[in-house]
C-alpha cells in the first residue's frame, strides 16, 4: 500500500490533479477538504458562531461523517445526507477554514483520513496531509501557483457552477482563507520538509498531471 499526499493552497489545482491521477493509476481519491467543510456546514445550518471554539467542540457529538465512494467519486455524508453540493457554496469556504483552525475539530477528522488508506493506495489532497495525516506518506507533492492565477481559476469554477461572484471578491476571500489556514497554531498548512514543491502557475492542466505522475515515479515503482 502507498500513499500520496497532495497538499498546497486553494486554487493550486489540487482536487483536478488528485482525481485525473487517481483515475491514471486506479487508486483512490479522497479529498479531506470536504470533511472541513461538512462540519462548517454543519455549524452555518445551525447558526453556530465558529469564532466560539467551545461552542463548534460542544456541537461535535452531534455530528457522523462518513465518506463513501460513488461512480462520480467521493461522497460525503453528513448524518446520513449526501452534502456534496452544499459543501462547495462559497459562503462554506470561511467556515471550514474557521473549523479548521480548532484542534478538537482536526481530532475529529484524523480517524477517517486515517482509516482510508488502510486498505487502498490513496492520493490525498488537503492542507497537512505531508505533515500531519501522513508524515510516512511514500509521495509527497505541495502544490503551488500565484495569488492570482489561483484566484481566476477558482472564479472560472465558480462562474460554470452558476454561483454570482467576481473576480475580487474571489482573490479577498482566497487570501483571507489562505492567511488563516497558514498562521493557525495547529497543523498549519505549509509545505512539510521533505515535500516536492511543483508551481503549477504555468503549467496546463495536463503539463500538471505529467509533472506529478513523474514525481510519483521516481518514488515509487508502480
Ligand atoms: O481544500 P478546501 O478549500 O476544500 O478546504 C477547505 C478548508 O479546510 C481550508 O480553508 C482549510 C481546511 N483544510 C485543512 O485545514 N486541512 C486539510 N487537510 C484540508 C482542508
């Protein structure tokens, strides 16, 4: 069994890469930035305030998370509902990133992210998955590319989603988000020691996809 991690800030491209790849070398996919985003969710649907940490710990039990695999892939199921799509509503952007920030929350999630690569290869992408989830990981990438090619990719994505937005607004959000995933205490999301570092800012979606199933071989014979 092996694992990649696929980690980098929002907008580097991570989850085309991690799924193109993982459909390449047949293994598995997870995306751990939706787990963060189901609990925001969680916390956005229930009016919780997630800048009180006590409050988001004390609403934890309440929550079941489990990933499922489906024919468009991973599945994310909050208390037995499928998420996928409220998950990706910009406004969830800020909460996950709150959530984020708290220890207990990354507690919560470290047996699932974990679990997941007991019995499959697995490429995952998210912010500490070379540092914290696994720091064994056979491969690991950190993802980069400027503020704001990122910035325009992300809003390209959200404007085909048919989400009303601009291109400001969209580079504000992303370096806020950026800012707080970087300078939290715990985890924080920058490159671990050992990672390669790939800057995708010109590179195509394909040149991309070349460049890490390269580094992938020189790590592992597959
Ligand atoms: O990758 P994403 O944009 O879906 O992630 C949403 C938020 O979750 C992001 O702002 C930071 C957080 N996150 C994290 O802290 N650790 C991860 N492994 C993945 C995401």
């Amino acid at each position: 069994m092996y694992k990649i991690a696929l980690d980098g800030p929002s907008g580097s491209g991570k989850s085309v890469m991690a799924r193109a790849v993982s459909k390449q070398l047949n293994i598995l996919y997870v995306d751990t930035g939706a787990l963060y985003r189901a609990i925001g969710l969680y916390m956005f649907r229930n009016e919780i305030d997630v800048s009180d940490s006590e409050k988001v710990i004390s609403n934890l039990k309440n929550i079941n998370l489990e990933l499922a695999q489906s024919e468009e892939g991973q599945v994310v199921l909050l208390n037995g509902e499928n998420v996928n799509k409220d998950i990706r509503l910009p406004e969830i952007s800020m909460y996950a990133s709150k959530v984020s920030a708290i220890p207990k929350v990354r507690e919560f999630l470290l047996d699932i992210q974990r679990n997941t690569a007991k019995k499959n290869n697995v490429i995952m992408d998210g912010r500490d998955i070379g540092t914290v989830i696994f720091p064994d990981a056979e491969v690991k990438i950190f993802l980069f590319a400027s503020d704001e090619i990122r910035a325009q990719r992300r809003y390209k994505e959200l404007i085909e989603k048919g989400i009303e937005t601009t291109y400001e607004e969209v580079l504000s959000d992303m370096l806020k988000r950026d800012e707080n995933d970087r300078n939290r205490a715990v985890a924080p999301a920058v490159p671990a020691d050992d990672a390669v570092m790939l800057d995708s800012s010109y590179l195509n979606i394909d040149q991309t996809i070349s460049e890490i199933i390269r580094i992938i071989r020189e790590k592992i014979n597959l």
